[in-house]
C-alpha cells in the first residue's frame, strides 16, 4: 500500500511537469508580434522558456532578439524554409540565445546581409551545418558549444559558404575536446570567401580520420584566412583542414601572433600533389606567419609545423620553432615547394628534425622551387635529419632556385645513416651529406655571406655539401669552426668540382676529415677542368681570396690532384670569437684611460710641489728685499749732514737681479711749500709732524704693483743727495 501511494505521487509530479513544461512551449513568432505589424525594426526580449519557430523571412528588416539565460529556439519541424533566420539585405542581432541543431540551419546570410550572433549556445548531439554565407557577413562571438551526449562530441563543418562566398569573423571563441568528422573543416569549405580568427581558443579538436581523406586537398577557391592572437593546442590539420584550410590555396593566408603547440599533420603529400602536376597550374596563394610559435609541432608526412605547395609566396618573420619534427622525411619545420618567393627573416629553429624512413632532407627546412629563397637574420641550434638510406642537409635541403642566405648561425647540426649495424657505421655514413646544409642545382647569384657553421657533422661535407650550380656560389665571410666530415672529405666545404664556389673573407679553424687524402676544411672531388693544363694558380685566384685557416691536416684537397698546402695559409693573429675580441678590446681601453689618468695625477702633483716651492722661495727673497729697502728708507731719512741735505733712496739696487730686473722705488712728494721760518732750516713733509723724543717715523709698506723705473738702465747710486737749501725752495 505504501509504495503504491509513493508510485501515485510520482506520477502525478511528472504530469505536473508535463503539464506545465507544455505551457511553457510558445512560437517565436507569437512572442515576436510577428505579422501584426510590418516594422521594418524590432527589438525583442525573449523570456526563460522554448519557442518553436517554422522560420522567419527577415528579409530587409533589423532585428535584435535577446534572450535569458534558458531561452531555446529550435525548429518545430514543419518548416518551410531552409533556415530559422533568411532573406536579402538583413541585419540580425542574436544574443544570449540557445540553438537546437537538428539538421536545419539557423541562419542563412545572404546579400548585403549581416548577421551578429553574440554569445549563444549550439546543442545538440552531433553540431554541424549551423551556417551557411552566401553573399552576407556573420560574426560569432563567445560561441559555446552543448553536447547530449557528452562523451561523444562530435562537430562537422559549423560554417560554409554558399555560390556567392561572403565574409566570417570569429571572436572571443574557445572550443576544446572535440572531434571533427565529414572531411570538412570547422570553418569554411574551400569555396570562395573570407574568414578571421581574432582571440580565439583551439584545444584538443582531433580528426576522425575514417571519415576523411589523409591526402593533402589543393584548394580550387580563393579563400582568405586572417588568423590573429590565437592559440592551437593539440590540434590535428589546424591549418590543413581541422579548423580552417588556408594552406596550399588560391587565396591568401596570414596568421599573427598566434601558438601553435604539439599540433599535429596527418595529411599526406602524394606525387601528383606537386609543382609536377596539375597543380602548379592551378594554385597560386600566399602565406604570412608573423610574430608566432610552433612548438613539439609534428607531421605524419612533410612539414612539421608548415608544409606549404604552391607557387605563391611564403613570407616568415619572427616565428620560433621549438622541436618540431617531420616524419615523412622533409623539412622537420618547414616545408616549400613552388616557384614562388619564400622570404625567411628573424626566424629561430631548436633541435628540429626530419626522420625519414629511407630518404630524410631538410632538418629544419626543405627548399625546391626555381624562385627567390632569402634567408636572413635566421639562427639553427641543434636540427638533424636522418634516414636509412640518404640523409641529406642537417639543417637545410635546398634545391633550385636562386638562394641568398646572410646573418644566419648554425650549430651543432647533423646528417646521419640510421638502423645501420655497428660493423658497418662509417661505411653506411658515405650518403649522409651536408651537416648543415645541401645545395643542388643553384642559379647564378646565389650567395652566402655573414654565416657561421659551427659543430656540424656529416659523412661528407660536414657544413655545406655543394652538389651542383650553374655558376660559382660566392661565400663571403663565412666562418666554419670544428666541423667534421666523418667518413670522406670537406669537414667544412664539400664541392663537386672546383668551379662552383668563391670563398671572399673567409674563416676555417679545428675542422676534420677522415684522413690525409681528404681536405679537412675543403675538399672538391673533381677538378672540372682538363687535369694536363690547369693552371692551379689560377685555379687558386679563382676560388679564394684573403681567407685563412688554423685547421689541422690537409685543408684543402683535389681529388686526383692532391693537397694544395699554401690555398688556406694560416692568420698572421689566431682567430677569436668575436665576444672575446669586445672585451679584449674594452679591457684595453679601460688600462690606457687608467694610464692616462694616473700620469696627468702626477703631473698636477708635480706641479703644485714645484709651484709652491718656487712660490716660498720667491716670497721670502721678496721679503728680504722689502726688509732692506725698508732700512734704507729709515736711515736716510733719519740722516743730516753738515749741508742740511736729506739723504733719499730713489731705487734699490739687488746685485742678483741686475739693471733689468724690478726694484722697490720711493717716489718723492710733488711740489710742497714749505713753511719760512728765521734762523731754522725746515724739515721735509716726513719730519715736520714728529716729536722731539725721537718716534720712528710709519712708512708706507712696499706695493707689488710698483713698477721698474725705466729712467735707470744701469744701477742706480745707493746714496742720492738732494739739496734742500733756503734758496733752491724759492726758485
């Protein structure tokens, strides 16, 4: 009795619920005043609740439809159109809504039709072709995502463009832990159009590869994919059919300050995928990466991070490259092929690798193409490449074209054999070639200048492997240190022959070769020329000027010729590093400054010593003279002879200085009436005011600024006599 009264109340809650969750159902329309009115703008606040809809026309209308936070819209299956929302020249705002798919479209963005759908939710049990542009713009900002079945999450092809393409802009988006299944990207179909990225989250989207092709899909359309501050991580074909497919198109692809890291490439490049085929008839697209990262970035074939077919240009700048690896053999990093420009600037590889199963080119970067091939400002720190049978450029695979390479480092790069036994190792190491880098058929003017090689290893040519070019492969200042050719020649340079290379400015030191018959820093294996009449001092001014070497053994080797001794003499001064020569330099500086310094202290302390001597000693003989010509003064004004005469001392005559030097003069009063008196003969100006008890008499002090009587040439007479009689003052 009691569990039935329990089974009663059950059933009753669920009609309630029932009941009520039908009341709750209503139609768009009815909620929107649809066709009651024929407002061309509307603006509608949509409640909690579900609202059916069998599509709207909203063709030449503005619409906003905001809704709450469980406000759903789906179809109620009678639809008559195609989609929820469609029709020319139509502004649709969507907001804080909830969609769910089942098979129908939401939106169909047609002519001159805009579409802004701005944090909304997409539910169902697989999501897939939501959208569809077809002339119009939509913009989807903050999407998420809500699966039924929550450890299926499956998402096929949310966007695609109609016969009259049109634009996509995704923003502020994050999607993760999905699979993407149907062969179509997330984002657009390779059919004309445009699309961006900006802000936007890829995480963990992986492939159902038995739904789709593994084979790379040159892309017909012209689409351009604008990418911008986005992340990609553990994303497979993000570029090449998992999120969007801008690569190995018609259209343009730029991607700028974004991340890719562990991304992974699972397509794969066939025969009749190449410049070869139909294919460089048909695509034609460029590609910019811009201030971005690739790290632990793999691919199943070519390419670890960008594997890049077309005749279109590729420019790189300012991307790092941490790790990534090629397993199909080709450009552990980058993969070019086309007759278009590639242009590759202030870029940095670590420890990339090309791990091919017999055949491994291109560490880091596989180069063919008959274009332009710049490099520059670009540093390699630790790439390999490998294969069973041929392994060729441990950073660089270039073949073709016209290459110029400048401000470029290298180090620690390798070319190796493997699966080889340990019997037979330096035998199987004869086809691993070029440590650093493989040249093939290079076009005239290619040059390498302002490149280091240092720690590259190869089994011939253990920093460069020059197999063929069409004219002579200038290298200007290049600088090749401890560099090894295991099994052959060139533990620096390997040449065919002695006409492809010039060496200008260049620097060899501590490379090796295998042995005496093989030149440690250059090794050629033919001559190129008729053996019984070359000229090897020609041969010489022809293919080096003003370079030096410190390497051991034979540094230069001709293949049926012999060892050239004098071609690569040693540096009159035992090259440096660079930084070594700054502060060898700086620390000279420094010691001449303290040099220069101490000497100018001793010549001030010297000469402040010898002034003040000299000034004591001029002083006190200045004194002594003051001091005589003071008792002078005294006396002879004190002096009466029988004549009344007062004896005046007019100058001073010092022996040690004779007639031209300065002498202290007493300059006599001018014209001064002297008093009459009878029977007494007057007294000078000086005595008239003295007393009788004998006061001494207060002179002036001696001035310097008192000057040499020029009346004098010779010494004056110590005693000058001057009459001072009754009748020589009335004249």
């Amino acid at each position: 009795m009691r569990l039935f009264s329990l089974y009663v109340v059950v059933l009753l809650m669920m009609n309630i619920i029932h009941v009520c969750a039908v009341a709750n159902v209503k139609t768009l329309e009815g909620a929107m005043g649809w066709g009651e009115t024929d407002m061309k703008k509307k603006i509608v606040h949509l409640s909690e609740g579900r609202y059916l809809t069998n599509g709207l026309d909203v063709a030449r209308k503005h619409l906003s439809l905001h809704g709450s936070k469980h406000t759903e819209i789906q179809p109620d299956g009678t639809a008559s159109q195609k989609a929820i929302f469609a029709g020319e020249e139509a502004h649709i705002s969507l907001q804080n809504l909830r969609f769910k798919t089942a098979g129908s479209l939401i939106a169909i963005v047609e002519r001159n039709s805009k579409i802004v759908f701005e944090r909304n939710t997409l539910i169902g049990i697989t999501i897939g072709n939501c959208f569809e542009i077809n002339g119009g713009e939509l913009i989807i900002s903050n999407l998420k995502l809500e699966f039924e079945n929550i450890n299926d999450r499956r998402i096929s092809n949310l966007v695609n463009f109609g016969n009259l393409s049109g634009k996509l802009h995704v923003l502020k988006t994050s999607i993760s832990n999905i699979v993407v299944y149907g062969d179509r990207p997330l984002f657009g179909d390779g059919i004309e159009g445009e699309i961006s990225l900006t802000n936007c989250k890829f995480n963990q989207v992986h492939i159902d590869n038995s739904s789709t092709s593994n084979f790379v899909n040159n892309i017909i359309g012209s689409q351009n994919v604008f990418i911008q501050d986005c992340k990609f991580i553990d994303v497979e074909n993000a570029l090449v059919g998992g999120v969007v497919n801008g690569l190995n198109s018609n259209g343009n692809l730029q991607v700028v300050k974004s991340l890719f890291k562990s991304c992974h490439n699972t397509k794969h490049i066939t025969e009749s995928v190449s410049n070869k085929g139909y294919h460089s008839d048909i695509v034609t697209g460029n590609a910019v990466f811009k201030d971005d990262t690739f790290e632990y970035c793999s691919s199943q074939d070519f390419g670890g991070s960008i594997p890049f077919i077309s005749n279109g240009n590729l420019i790189i700048k300012n991307v790092r490259f941490r790790r990534c690896t090629s397993y199909g053999g080709k450009g552990g990093a980058i993969y070019f092929e086309g007759n278009g420009e590639l242009s590759i600037n202030d870029v940095s590889f670590k420890e990339c690798r090309s791990l091919g199963q017999n055949i491994g080119q291109g560490g880091a970067i596989y180069i063919e193409g008959n274009g332009y091939h710049a490099i520059r400002e670009v540093s390699f720190k630790g790439c390999q490449v490998s294969g069973k049978e041929t392994s060729q450029g441990g950073t660089i695979y270039s073949k073709g074209g016209l290459n110029k390479f400048s401000d470029v480092s290298i180090k620690q790069s390798s070319a190796s054999i493997t699966g080889s036994s340990l019997s037979s190792i330096d035998t199987d190491q004869y086809s691993s070639l070029g440590g650093g880098i493989m040249a093939i058929d290079w076009l005239n003017g290619s040059v390498i200048s302002d490149v280091s090689f240092k720690s590259c290893v190869a089994g011939s040519g253990g920093g460069i492997y020059l197999d063929s070019a069409s004219d002579r492969v200038k290298f200007s200042d290049v600088r090749f240190f401890k560099n090894i050719a295991s099994v052959s020649g060139g533990g620096a340079i390997f040449s065919r022959d002695t006409n492809m290379i010039y060496l200008r400015l260049c620097k060899f030191s501590k490379n090796q070769a295998s042995g005496s018959e093989y030149g440690s820093d250059l090794h050629f294996s033919a001559l190129g020329l008729n053996s019984q009449n070359a000229d090897i001092l020609q041969i010489k001014k022809d293919i080096i000027y003003k370079s030096k070497s410190s390497s051991a053994g034979s540094r230069v080797y001709i293949a049926g010729i012999g060892q050239q001794i004098d071609w690569l003499p040693d540096p009159k001064v035992w090259p440096i590093p660079i930084w070594e020569e700054i502060l060898l330099n700086v620390a000279t500086g420094i010691v001449v400054c303290a040099i220069i310094a101490l000497y100018i202290c001793f010549c001030y302390k010297c000469c402040g010593k010898c002034c003040c001597e000299c000034c004591g000693k001029c002083c006190q003989e200045h004194r002594q003279i003051i001091n005589v010509n003071q008792n002078q003064q005294m006396q002879q004004m004190q002096q009466r002879n029988g004549n009344r005469d007062v004896i005046v001392s007019d100058n001073a005559y010092i022996p040690q200085y004779g007639a031209q030097q300065p002498y202290p003069t007493l300059q006599a009063n001018p014209t001064y009436q002297y008093p009459s008196q009878q029977n007494e003969f007057p007294l000078p100006p000086l005595l008239q005011n003295q007393s009788n008890d004998n006061t001494q008499v207060q002179y002036k002090p001696y001035q310097l600024e008192q000057q040499f009587n020029a009346m004098f040439s010779q010494p004056p007479p110590q005693n000058l006599q001057i009459p001072f009689g009754k009748e020589d003052f009335l004249q």
